[in-house]
C-alpha cells in the first residue's frame, strides 16, 4: 500500500485526530495508537455499553476512527515511559496528536524535543484555533467552530436560523487537513531529508472550505444568508418534495435550465427570458413553487429515473439505510467489513481514495487497549523481555 513505509505514532484522542490518522492507517501506514495506561483514549468508553451501537467492547466511535492500527500503553507523564516514547520516535515518521495548544511541550515531546531525537520526524498537531493569535488557548468542539467558521450561518434558512451541518465537518475537516498537511511534510523530507511541524487549526479547515462564497464575500461586501438547500448562483438547483420523498434537481448554467424545461412539460417555464440566469435567479421563488407542485405528483424513485434518463443532474435525498446500500457506494467498496476479535464481521465505511498501484488488502480490528505493547517495542525497538518486564513492573509501559 502507498503508505506502508511510513509509520505514524498516534496520539489522538476524540474524533479530529483519530480521523486523520484513520486515513492514513487505510492508507497503509503503520499506525501506533499511544495510550494511556489503564485507561486508554478517551472515545474507547464512549458508547461502549450500549447494546445498539457497540461491539467487542467498543463503541461505534472508537470501532471506526481506529481500525487497522495498533495499541501500546505508555505512560508519557513519566521520565521512563518518554524514554520509551522516544525510542519509538527514533524509529518513526509521523507523530500526530490533537491535543490542546501547550500540551506537547509541557510533556516535553514537542517538535523540538523529538526532532532532537530524529531529525526526519514530522508532527501534526490538530488544534480548534491554532497554535499562534489570541484565541489559542479557547476549547473548541466540532459545534464552536462551526459556528464560528461561517458556514453554519448559510445552513438553514431565514425561518430555520442557523443550523449546524450533519456530520460533524469542524471535526473531520480537522483530521482531514491534518492527513493532508503530514502528507506534503513526507513530500517535502524526500528533498530536504528533514522533517517539520504541521499546524491545523479546524477554525482554518471550516474558513478554508466557505471557499469561493467567502471570494464573494471579500469582493462585494455582501453577507451571505441561510437560503436552505438552494443556491446562491443557480436556478433550479433545491430539494423538491415528491408524493413520498424528496429529489434533488442541480441545474448549472443555462443548457441544463433548458433541458429541465422541456422535460418538465411546465408551460411557465418555457418563457424564453428564463433562458438566462439572471432572469431566472430573480423568479427563483416563482420557478421553486412550480416544480414543487408538479413534483409532489410523483413517486422520487419515478422521477429520479425519469430525470436521469434525460440527463439532467439529480438525486433522491438518501437516509443511512438507502446511501449505504446504495449500488454505486457499494460497487466502490465504499462499505468494508472488519473482523473484531470475537470473529463478528462489522461493516464500516471504506476509503474513498482509490490508488491504481494498491493492492487490495483485509483491514484489522482496532486494538484492545495495550493489545500490541510488547510487539511493537519488541519488533520496532528491539526490546527483549526482561526489559519489557522491568518497564511493565515501574508502570512505564502496561
């Protein structure tokens, strides 16, 4: 696999983090969850004895975001389990942690301190607001910077207000940005031969992605409002409620707009002025109400299959059950099964970076807390026995 070479020490907690180094442990690097002893990483306990939603002891959480990794128990609070740690370092690529800003020097694993160990390391801290600028130190959850990203104010409409969006995108923006930002470190060791720090603020990741909108913005000083599923551009582009669902109709530009009135059969929307988007912007309430009578006529399975036939971009509004069996998800392996250690089969989301040169591979069980402690020190650092013994006896290791 493309990341196979790389070894990744894990220590993410929560879901921004563990999701970056979910990504790259698909991805095929070695990836080596570091815990805490007794206790372990604070999502194993989520979830984890409701009858619904967990397995093997696990929670949904911990289940999927550490799939195909490893566990070793250290004691990073102690003079004996960070000379462990950096025993490991010395033998690493990648240390990953989403911790709060200060935490990594007040345990003296920094990126000065590990780079003193090993010059190639690269670290990846996944913060709420960054490691420099005057909020640092603030807590942040998915939700605050949603919210304080901007995006949240354009989700929902004006009788709605805000609305913060579904999945939590202030979180997986995070972990995603983070893979990304590691990613072009290792790119850049291959010419300098020198690892360096990530900084990921999720505040950055939500900014980042309001993208054009925010060009928008900056240009013309309008501020954006919450215009629910439609679009600030195009028209017809909404959710139309069916006779027992909803479709989503995407019309960009004026081609698509005419091939959607002639299969409408809608005589209002033949009037050739709507040809051009302006036009049709400012009738844009006129035109949605139009669609929306004639739609609910219909089952969504009918119409989607009619609008797909004449090529016009759409979709039914899926839940879980109808998006994961989806057959196209399903055809890009985009649901997985995982055997846990009880032997039960667990379907989780795939990965949907799909690489020509990879072969296909079984993924792992996330760990039990410590599970790989002794293999990993022993196969990666070279520890023997005794050693591991005298380490487990002072709480160093576990």
């Amino acid at each position: 696999m493309a990341l196979e070479h790389i070894t990744v020490l894990d220590l993410t907690h929560m879901l921004s983090g563990p999701y970056g180094t979910m990504l790259l442990a698909d991805l095929g690097a070695r990836t080596i969850k570091v815990e805490p002893p007794g206790v372990g990483e604070g999502t194993r306990r989520l979830l984890e004895h409701d009858p619904d939603y967990s397995r093997d002891g696990m929670g949904a959480y911990f289940l999927t975001l550490n799939r195909n990794k490893d566990s070793v128990c250290i004691d990073l609070k102690s003079d004996a389990g960070r000379a462990v740690f950096f025993d490991l370092v010395r033998r690493a690529d990648v240390v990953f942690d989403n911790f709060s800003v200060g935490v990594p020097r007040r345990l003296g694993i920094d990126h000065a301190a590990l780079a003193a160990v090993n010059p190639r390391i690269i670290t990846c801290s996944v913060t709420g607001f960054g490691e420099t600028g005057p909020d640092t130190q603030r807590p942040a959850f998915d939700q605050v910077v949603q919210a304080m990203g901007g995006g949240m104010s354009i989700t929902g409409s004006p009788e709605t207000g805000p609305i913060r969006g579904g999945i939590p995108i202030g979180d997986l923006g995070g972990g995603l940005f983070g893979a990304i930002g590691v990613l072009s470190a290792l790119a850049e060791r291959e010419r300098t031969g020198l690892g360096q720090h990530v900084d990921v603020s999720m505040l950055d990741a939500q900014i980042s992605m309001l993208n054009y909108m925010a060009t928008m913005h900056l240009m013309s000083g309008h501020v954006p409002e919450g215009i629910g599923n439609g679009h600030f551009v195009h028209v017809p582009y909404n959710c139309y409620p069916t006779a027992d669902g909803h479709v989503i109709v995407a019309c960009i530009g004026d081609a698509f707009f005419e091939r959607f009135a002639e299969f409408s059969g809608i005589p209002e929307l033949q009037d050739p002025a709507l040809k051009k988007q302006p036009v049709r912007f400012a009738a844009k309430g006129r035109i949605d109400g139009l669609i929306t009578e004639k739609f609910r006529t219909r089952p969504t399975t009918e119409w989607v299959a009619r609008l797909r036939e004449a090529r016009i971009p759409c979709a039914p509004v899926n839940n879980f059950a109808q998006a994961l069996s989806d057959s196209q998800v399903r055809a890009r392996d985009m649901v997985k099964d995982v055997t846990l250690h009880t032997g039960e089969v667990m379907p989780m989301p795939g990965n949907p970076i799909k690489l020509s040169a990879a072969k296909a591979t079984e993924w792992t069980a996330p760990p039990t807390l410590g599970r790989d402690t002794d293999r990993v020190l022993s196969d990666l650092v070279g520890y023997d026995a005794q050693h591991l013994a005298a380490l487990r006896a002072t709480g160093a290791v576990a």
